[in-house]
C-alpha cells in the first residue's frame, strides 16, 4: 500500500470526522439552535419579571413614608387586619386562604 493509496481515506475520515462534529459537536448547529430557543425562553421570562417588578415598585411608592395612597392603605388595612365597614357584605372563601 503506498501513501497515494491511503491518503484519499484518511482524508475522507477527517473531513467526515468535522461535518459530524459541525453538527452534532457541543458548539455544532443543533446546539446552536437549542440556544437560540433557549434564549427566546429567557427573554421572554425575563421580560415577564422585569413587568412584574415594575408593579411591585410602583405599590411600593404609593407605600412612601411622605405621601401614602389612601386606597392602596385601605385595601391593606382591610386585607391584613380583617377589617369592613358595617354595611359591607363579607363571603369569606376558605379555598382561597392557603397561609
């Protein structure tokens, strides 16, 4: 056997050895489409927390020491403290109090 004779397949070899590995490797394409909607997922979450945040900071300024919103104390008061006024119709639903 002579190197004319061999180095046609190795070099078949190698370049099979790369395309599969430019596919299937852990930085080939399939994996760099699992990424991509990995991702979208996590943009998505993160856009999702961020809205979410951004509620819980606007409750909280209504809660500033210098200026507290009479509705939002109302609602807490009530919520917290169990509190109605006499002419309010209370349902209470048992299903609902997890705590």
């Amino acid at each position: 056997m002579t190197l004319d004779s061999i180095l046609p397949g190795v070099v078949m070899c190698l370049i099979a050895y790369f395309c599969y590995h430019a596919v299937q490797g852990e930085l080939g394409l399939l994996s760099y489409v699992r990424l991509e909607r990995q991702e979208s997922a996590l943009e998505a979450e993160a856009a999702a927390v961020s809205a979410q945040r951004a509620a819980l900071e606007h409750r909280v300024r209504l809660m500033a020491p210098d200026k507290v919103d009479p509705d939002l104390l109302d609602e807490l008061a009530r919520y917290e403290l169990g509190f109605a006024h006499p002419d309010e119709i209370v349902i209470l639903n048992e299903t609902l109090k997890t705590n």
